[in-house]
C-alpha cells in the first residue's frame, strides 16, 4: 500500500522590492526593503519505488508603506527547536524604530517591540541556546550608536520574552555596510562577540542563570578582530 507525506522546509531568504521611502541610510545608502522572499522546498515521498518529488515554493512578504526591512540580509535560524529554520529580520516602522521580527512561511510569528521612536535601530548579534536550558535566545545590540546596550530575548510558546539586558556593548558604526561579531562557541558554550562602546576591545558575553557577563578578549582594530575571535583564535 503506497503512503505519502510531506513537509515544507525554509531553504532560503532574500530581500526585495528595494525602496528609499525611509531615508535614514543608517547602512551606508538611502536604499531599504520593501519584501521578504521566503523560498521552501516541498518534498513529498510516495508510490512504489518512494521516490522523492521536491517543489520549491516562493512566499513574498510586502511591507505596508510605512514599513521597511531595514536589514544587510535575512537569517536562516530554528528558533522553535523542531528541527527546520524560521527567519529573523530588522523591520522598521516609520514613527516607532526598529524591532527584531521572526517569519516563517505564514507570515510574522513574532517579534520584540518597536524600540519607541523613529531613526532607531537594532543590529542583530546571533541566535542560539545561549545558556543551555534547552530554550533558543535573540540577541541584538539596541542602538548601536546611542544606546550601546545588548539585549537577549528567549523565545517561549510562540513569542519572544525578554531575559536580560547589559549596556556598554556595539557592534555597528553609523554608514558601516555590514554588522560586525556574532555568536561563537569554542568549546565553552556559546558567546555573543560585539565590541565595547569606544571599539578599543573585543568583548565576549555569556548568558548565565539569566544575567549576562562580558569581558575584553584583545584589542578591536578591524573586521579582522571580529574575524578571529569568532575563529576561536587569540587576538593579539
């Protein structure tokens, strides 16, 4: 007796619809998104011989005009444990700033709150169990340029509570193309790797019993710095 079933898995994730409708240029130009293109592969396994039929399905996610991903790039990232990614964006809202925001192919499943006014951003860091409670946290630094403040949220039953805040800590400078550090793991657990507010260090910040704790592990002199801390080398 044949049988079949199956399952659709996010693969990719790219921006669209480019717009200079909100004109911060906090990433080096005036250009921000207007959609996000969620690409899954459908696979289905049935009949005789269970061969495998894969489909690929393109979901496009348009942003009311008030709107914009303000964003380098999506990222891939399993924020539910079940085994598949969900994707984590920067979405802009006009008067309010920035928030951090989860999709999948439905849709927007979660986010945090808008920082509160507009030209504010938020550069994100990683996504991972931060403190091995089994439990999968967002990290960002909320304004990079001004507030300098890391934040961890945990996402719990459908939606992102907040777990801890430490302030002192950036990540992106103003005109800046990319967003620097990120989460690496050598062997101790995950750590958030970011720069100090003056950029003069490298700092690597651990999620313990909901409190963070950071500490200089060598001098920021550039892109570099990031690359080899997140490489587990010693920064000299």
């Amino acid at each position: 007796m044949a049988t079949s079933a199956c399952a659709e898995t996010i693969v990719s994730a790219d921006y669209a619809a480019p717009t200079d409708r909100y004109a911060h240029g906090i990433l080096g130009d005036a250009i921000e998104w207007g959609t996000l293109e969620i690409t899954t592969d459908d696979s289905g396994r049935g009949g005789i011989n269970q061969s495998l039929l894969l489909r690929k399905n393109v979901y496009e996610f348009s942003l009311p005009l008030d709107r914009v991903f303000e964003d380098v790039a999506p990222r891939l990232a399993d924020v539910d444990n079940d085994g598949a990614p969900e994707v984590i964006v920067v979405e802009t809202h006009f008067p309010q700033g920035a928030q951090l925001a989860i999709y999948d192919e439905t849709g927007k499943i979660a986010a945090t709150p808008h920082i509160g006014r507009t030209n504010r951003w938020l550069a994100p860091i990683g996504v991972a169990d931060l403190d091995g409670d089994g439990l999968v946290e967002v990290a960002y630094i909320d304004r990079p340029h001004l507030a300098k403040t890391l934040r961890v949220w945990r996402f719990v039953d459908g939606a992102l509570e907040p777990v801890a805040d430490l302030p002192g800590l950036t990540n992106h400078r103003i005109g800046e193309r990319d967003i620097g550090g990120g989460i690496r793991d050598c062997g101790q657990g995950p750590e958030m790797i970011t720069a100090n507010a003056d950029w003069s260090q490298i700092m690597a910040t651990t999620l313990t019993d909901g409190k963070l704790q950071t500490r200089a592990i060598g001098a920021h002199v550039d892109r570099r710095s990031f690359a080899t801390a997140l490489a587990c080398r010693v920064l000299r």
